[in-house]
C-alpha cells in the first residue's frame, strides 16, 4: 500500500479494498492503536457500526499529515461525512529528543526501514517523557455528521489507519510531525555530526554506542552496524577514464635548470606515470578488473611457490617495488627515444646488447620474464623432483627430447638451440641461442612441451629479435 502525493508533509493512501473476514491490524503497533480507539470511544455500538463501514470499503481516500488523519467516509444510503481524527504533534524540542534517542542505536533505524516500529524506540521514548504511541483520549475526532464522540465515520476512518500502520509505521510518525525523508535527513545529518564530534552529540555528550555512552563497553550488533550504513552519505560518483592520458606539462624554459636536473627526462618520466595511472584508471573501472587469476600447478606439490596475478592496485604496489635496474628496463621497453634508451642502459649498468634482451623479456613477461633471464635461482630437492615429473609427463615416449639440465632451473634440448628455463611461478619460459647468449623466444606457460614448441616455432629470428 504505497502512498501518493507530497512526501514529507501530507501523504495520501487510495482507498483500500474491503476487508471481509480478516483483521484490522496484525502487528503490535497497529492493535496498540486500535486499543486507543476502543478505550477512547464512550458507545461500543458506534465502533461496529465503524468496522462494518471499514469492512464494506466506505473509506475513501486517507490523507496523513502532521497531527490529522482524513478521510470521507460514506453511510449505508451513500451519504458522504468528511471524517478527521486529531493526534497530537511533537514539538521541536521533543523531536530533538526522539532524533537522539533514534540515533544512539542504528537498530532502531534498522526496524524503521524494514517498516517495523522498534519496541525498545518506544519504550526509550516513554522513558523520556515522549508516547510515540497513542493512549486513551489521543484520538480527537471531527466529522461532518457533528457527532461529539467517536462516530461511525471516524471510527471507521481509524480501523482503515491501522491497516496502513501495519505496512508502515512512518505513518504514525507523520501524524506526530515529520515525513520518512524528512525524518530520515535529520537522522542522517545527526548522525554526520556526531561522527564529526568523535561519537558525541554536537553539545558534547558521549552517545549511547560510545565507550562513556556504555558503561565502558564497546562495540555494536551486526544489526546496527549493518543499519548504520544507510547513515552514512553516498559515495561520490566513480571518476570517469579520460580517452588518453594527460600531457605532461613542458619544462623547457628559458630559466637554467639546477644542475644535476635533465628537464627532457623530467618530462619523460611524467609522461611515463600519466599512462600507467590512466591504464590502472581504466582497468579500475572496468567490469571485472578485481577478478585476477590465480597461478596454477606448483604450489602444495613439491613445485615452486604459486602467485597470483595483480589487480590494478597490486601492479602499483609492484611497479613500486622495482629496483632501479629493473624500471629502468620497464621504461627502455616503452620508450621509442633512442638518447633515452641509452641513458637508462648506461644508468642500469647494462651494455647495449643486455639491454635488448632485457626489454625482450620483459615485452614476454614483465619483471617475472626479467628475472629468468636476469637470475639464476636454484630449486630445492623437492621442487627439481616436481620440474622432473612434470618434463617426464609433457611427452610421450617416443616424442620426449633428450634434456639436459644446464644449473639451476635451466633444461637444454639436447642437439638444438632451444632451452626451457622455470620460473619460480612455477611456468616454464622458451629460450633460444643467439650467437653467445640465450635469448627468450616468447611467453611462459604451464606446460613444458607447449613451452619449447612456442620456442622451436620462433626459430633464429625469434631469438635474434
């Protein structure tokens, strides 16, 4: 049963069907205000003569606003009585008292929102001096019919009122002086302020959730913590992805820059960081981008440690954790600048033909692919007995390579130039000679035979680059 009309300060309920054979109210707030209405009324009579018209759907439309419930209601002979019931509004100060009550514990909000009344909200307020609910003599009538006590008309009017506080106890709350989204501004703002003054209400008193407010206990319900988010303001907006990075701003002014300062790789370097923040920015946003893989095989079999791959934010913290001779291969691999590819092969303590590699690698796999070329690491006795298996199980008998293992993680095929090399991720990386050196061949993968497949595809020009 959804209201129409203006929320806040009037809200205006259709006609509701008949109610033949069912109760007028279910819920203990709805027969608490039935109880008023019957300990009000001075003629029995005139109450079922009410719930007979309530029955038969005589109630017309029922506005709700604050301290008047109205409705018409029609007689047997189709005679119409513009029908109202006074209750009593709060006063700003009362509200001031209910919104703190209210506040000091988020499972009253919680129930609120559920379209439950909280019994503890009421009784907190009968504590202050406050009856949410009304008592006997609460309910004022006035009819067209000048009846001086409950009337038909009125009665009626109010067993149609209990169905709605069944469904909605902001009903009742409106009655006594503020709408849902009024009411649940000020509680939202209260609860702002009360965050922005460490806990305590804006004159300084600690809330009932505090340490003080407790008797030194602390901690709240699931329930109220849970309720309390809807306290809490909305998110701004998510930012939205530009089409391209930002430009970075020219340095090349006619002011001499401090010496030891190189404004052209100033430049360079925050041209460089505007395009892996876009990148993360745009992987951030997109659907998925926190669901990463998670490295198979190794891990819990004798194999290497198993990692898993990097959302955006962890490709930051790792980017971060570079050493300055492995960014400085990250930044050659994307510089197109030859002057800056030499500077940072000069600066890593590379030669020219290490740096190529180095970018090779690192254009199959990132710092992972850097440290296979670049380290040597050697797999316990446990891990070389699972880098065994795994090459005896690649191939077929009468297809296996002859393999040689070449120190540490590294495996030559026996008469050819091709190499398989394990990471410590537990993939196997292609390698193939080139001239004096190994040169990878191409990406990792799980499966051996796939891997030196991938590098007896790539043949002399994939090792030469």
């Amino acid at each position: 049963m959804s209201g129409y009309g203006h929320e806040g300060d009037e809200r205006t309920f259709a006609a509701l069907p008949p109610a033949r054979g069912a109760a007028f109210a279910r819920t203990w707030w709805g027969l608490s205000w039935l109880k008023a209405l019957e300990d009000t009324a001075l003629d029995g009579q005139q109450l079922k003569a009410g719930r007979r018209h309530a029955r038969a759907g005589a109630v017309g439309a029922v506005s709700v606003r604050p301290g008047r419930i109205t409705a018409v209601v029609k007689d047997r002979d189709g005679t119409a009585y513009r029908s109202d019931v006074l209750v009593r509004e709060f006063s700003a100060e009362e509200w001031e008292r209910l919104l703190d009550l209210a506040v000091d514990s988020a499972g009253h909000i919680a129930a609120l929102l559920d379209r439950e009344m909280p019994p503890h909200l009421v009784e907190d307020a009968a504590a202050a001096g406050l009856e949410l609910l009304p008592g006997i003599g609460d309910l004022e009538p006035e009819c067209g019919c000048e009846a001086w006590d409950h009337c038909p008309h009125t009665s009626a009017l109010c067993y149609q009122v209990a169905r709605l506080l069944d469904e909605d106890p902001f009903v009742l709350l409106l009655m006594r002086g503020r709408g849902e989204r009024t009411l649940l501004d000020q509680l939202q703002a209260r609860s702002a302020s009360r965050a922005a003054h460490g806990g305590r209400g804006a004159d300084g008193a600690p809330g009932a959730d505090t340490a003080e407010g407790t008797g030194g206990m602390t901690g709240v319900s699931a329930e109220e913590a849970y309720a309390a988010g809807f306290l809490v303001p909305p998110l701004p907006a998510p930012p939205v992805a530009g089409d391209a990075p930002g430009r970075s701003p020219s340095l090349d002014t006619e002011t001499e820059p401090e010496p030891g300062v190189d404004p052209a790789a100033l430049e360079f370097l925050a041209s460089d960081a505007a395009v892996r923040a876009h990148r993360m920015l745009v992987e951030a946003l997109a659907d998925g981008a926190s669901a990463g893989g998670t490295s198979g095989g190794a891990s819990g079999h004798g194999g290497p440690t198993t990692r898993s791959t990097a959302s955006p934010v962890a490709a930051a913290a790792t980017a971060a954790a570079l050493t300055v001779a492995q960014d400085a291969v990250r930044l050659a691999a994307g510089s197109p600048v030859p002057w800056i590819t030499a500077r940072l092969t000069s600066g890593s303590g590379r030669t020219r033909a290490e740096m190529d590699l180095a970018t090779r690698a690192w254009g199959f796999g990132g710092a992972a692919a850097l440290a296979v070329l670049e380290e040597e690491w050697t797999p316990d006795a446990e891990a070389l007995v699972w880098a065994g298996n795994r090459l005896t199980e690649a191939w077929e008998d009468d297809e296996r390579p002859a393999l040689r293992r070449s120190g540490g993680a590294r495996w030559t095929v026996v008469g050819a130039e091709a190499q398989l090399r394990l990471g410590e991720d537990g993939r196997w990386w292609p390698y193939l000679k080139a001239g004096a050196r190994w040169s990878p061949a191409g990406p990792a993968d799980r499966d051996p035979a796939t891997t030196l497949a991938t590098a007896l595809a790539a043949g002399p020009t994939g090792a030469d680059g």
